[in-house]
C-alpha cells in the first residue's frame, strides 16, 4: 500500500488493537495470525431489479442462464443494490402492492451479503396511476399510507430508502398529468418533503433516509437548505449522475462536492451511468426525450467509458463527504436503451468492469496480512475500513469490523 494511496484514502482507513485470549482469559502470546478483510465498509452499489424475476424462480433456459452469469459478476463487484419501488409497477392496482416478490429478492440479495436500499417512495413519474382519481387531499393520504406501508413491510430487510425522488422539477413537471406533481403544486416543495419524510421516519426511526435528485445547480442547494431548516430528518444527499451526455470531469464534480457537502451530511452517488457508445447530443435537456433505433456500444468508446468511469470512481471515493457510489445500468440496454453498462447485452465484460473490479478488490482491498501477537496477546493492524477475520494456525479464530467509529477501540477476542 503506497504512500500516495494512503494519504488521498487516509478517511477510508483505519487502525485497531486487537487482543487474543485463549479459553482460560490467558493472552494468546508470540503467535503468528492472519487477518483478511471479508466486506468493504463503503457501500459499492448497483441497480438491481433483474434480482426480483430471478429469485422468484420466474426465468428459464437462456435468460435464466444469462441472468444468474451476470449476477455472478455482479456480486464480485457490489455490496449493496436499490430495489424497484416505482408506484405504478409496484402497485399497478390499488391495495396490491408488489411486496412478496420484492421480499424474495431482498432476501436473496441479502444472503449475498449486500445492503439494500428502496427507491423511490415519492416520484411524479411511474407514480399510481389511480390517484389521479383522488383529490390532492386523498392523494397525500394515499402517498403517506404508501409510505408508512412500505417501510415498515421491509424494516429489516431495507433500511434505507430514496424518500423523494426529483422533487426541485416536481411542481412544474408539465410531460403528463400525475397526482404527485398535483400534490406538490398544492403543498409546496418543503412542505411534502416533510411530511413524506416523518411519514418514513416514523414507520421505520431507524431507517437512513435520502432526498435524491439530478438536479446539481442552485435550485437543489436552496431546497434543501430549506428542508433543513424546517427539521426534516434527512439523514444523506442523494445526487444522480447520469451522463449519457458525456463524463462531468473532475472539476464538476468536485465543485458539485464541495458545494453539497457544506450541510455536513454524507453524500450518496445514487445513480452513475457513462456511456460506451455515441454521446447524447447536449442540445437535449430532459435525456427521456432522446430515443433512438439502436445505440452499440463500440470498441472506442469502452475505452472511453472505463478511462472515466475510473477517475469518477476515485474522485468521488477520495472524498471524504461520500459514503457511496451506486452504478445504475450493470448490463447494457437499461434505461433509454444506452450502452452504459459494465457489461454487454451478452454477458461479457467491458474494460470498464475490468477496471472498477481492479479498484474496489485490489486497490481499495486490505491484501491478506500475517502478523505476530506480543506477550499480551495483542497486535495492532491497520487497513481500508470494513469486515475482518482473524485466523490462527489456518482456523477461523473470530471476527471484528474497522469502522470510522472504532478507530481507537481495542477489540478482545477470546479463542477456544
């Protein structure tokens, strides 16, 4: 582990003293150990809803096939994934919500060791086509009772949660008509965050809840700094990149970082894309609006797209508000037919998947360590934050986490 690397991911890092005792409380003296890291504590994350078809057992021959390859691959790269919970497919009809089948995924999902996350609860777009059935005073009811449903039907399975998703454009949303957008003309922009947000809170006090949006000018810094003063409990920034446009570079999205991370909350890059194809053309200002035949992706560009993904991943990773990244599109195809992938439609690997699986499991990966424990039983190790087991003579002798809040904790481990 280089210099240049442990001074520019110093926040990431993290020492401990642990302590070793044999069955009778005696310290385990002079003996040689090995600690290897088994998770990250940084959330790597990834859209995930082909998981739901899969894990209930829903796909057959080719397709399953391809699917359980490319989750092969995706579980080498992420520990964490956002689950679908767009109104309109979730709930297509009233009083049937979608719950069982997203449960068998989340629980899937988590026996793979990934963290969850619900996305969203609140949108103008994909919402519940019947509200617009309902008064604005029946939709909020209707959107709270979601809300409070939803949250506390997975407590414990997802914790956290896209509250409200794009709210800066919410109001003046003018593609279609939609009860949400109805809603927050009606009530006003601070006024359904908070109360969408008590409505999470209450359901699930543990949860971490995000306000999430594309939207990086003033407009979102303003909305939020009036949320905040009005005590909503949000707890994380969501801030979406998609840049089917072209890559930001980092001096965008350094200026973007600094100036969301004066509210001293942690900041989620909650959905990246970059294209390895042709760029959409910067004259198109809502990216839903460009469709086309067909857009491959070329050799060209997945050169392109695995040279700047990199610098966006080390970017966002050496700074220290951001507690995660969440790829959105792991296979191409996904949203508007892109080829943002880190795989092709095939299942084969880009150089992008190459590069970020280079990052995240060797770069940014604590190498298996061997040390020696002195006559206390004691050695002190250091490495990127996250799980770790202790073996002795071969043996699983226990495990311990790094974590920013145990820095200085001294962790005592008793060995049968």
């Amino acid at each position: 582990m280089g210099n240049s690397i442990k001074g520019r991911y110093e926040h990431r890092m993290g020492k401990r003293t642990i302590i070793l005792l044999k069955a009778d409380r005696t310290p385990l003296a002079c003996t040689e150990v090995t600690v290897k890291q088994t998770k990250h504590h940084f959330l790597f994350g990834c859209a995930g809803f082909d998981s739901i078809p899969l894990a209930n057992n829903e796909l057959d021959g080719e397709k399953k096939e391809l699917t359980e390859e490319v989750f092969n691959k995706f579980f080498k790269l992420f520990n964490s994934v956002t689950l679908p919970f767009y109104w309109a497919r979730f709930e297509p009809f009233q009083g049937k919500p979608d719950t069982q089948r997203v449960r068998k995924a989340a629980e899937w999902l988590i026996s793979k060791g990934c963290r969850l996350k619900g996305h969203p609860l609140c949108w103008h777009t994909l919402t519940a086509p019947w509200l617009l059935d309902l008064t604005n005073t029946e939709i909020l009811q209707m959107q709270l009772n979601r809300i409070r449903r939803d949250v506390a039907d997975f407590a414990g399975l997802i914790d956290m949660w896209d509250v409200i998703n794009e709210v800066v454009i919410m109001p003046i949303f003018d593609k279609y008509d939609n009860g949400i957008t109805r809603l927050c003309k009606d009530l006003g922009r601070i006024r359904l965050v908070r109360e969408v947000f008590h409505a999470a809170k209450k359901a699930n006090p543990n949860a971490v809840l995000l306000i999430n949006d594309f939207e990086t000018s003033e407009s979102y810094d303003i909305l939020i700094e009036g949320c905040l003063e009005a005590g909503i409990p949000i707890d994380v920034i969501g801030i979406q990149s998609h840049m089917h446009q072209g890559y930001w570079g980092v001096e965008k999205t350094l200026e973007i970082l600094e100036r969301f991370s004066r509210f001293k909350l942690p900041i989620h890059f909650t959905e990246n894309t970059i294209v390895s194809g042709h760029l959409m053309p910067p004259e198109i200002v809502d990216l839903n609006d460009y469709v086309v035949d067909s857009w491959p992706t070329t050799p060209e560009g997945e050169e392109r797209q695995a040279r700047e993904l990199t610098l966006h991943y080390k970017t966002l990773f050496a700074h220290p508000s951001v507690e995660s990244i969440t790829y959105w599109n792991f296979v191409d195809g996904g949203w508007l037919g892109a080829p943002a992938g880190l795989l092709r439609k095939d299942g084969s690997v880009k150089p992008s998947y190459e590069e970020i699986y280079k990052l995240i499991n060797d770069e940014w990966w604590t190498a298996d360590k061997t040390y020696v424990t002195d006559e206390t039983g004691a050695f002190i190790m250091s490495g990127f934050l996250g799980n770790y087991e202790i073996y002795v003579k071969g043996s699983l002798a226990g495990s311990f986490e790094l974590s920013s809040n145990s820095r200085n904790e001294k962790v005592i481990l008793k060995i049968e």
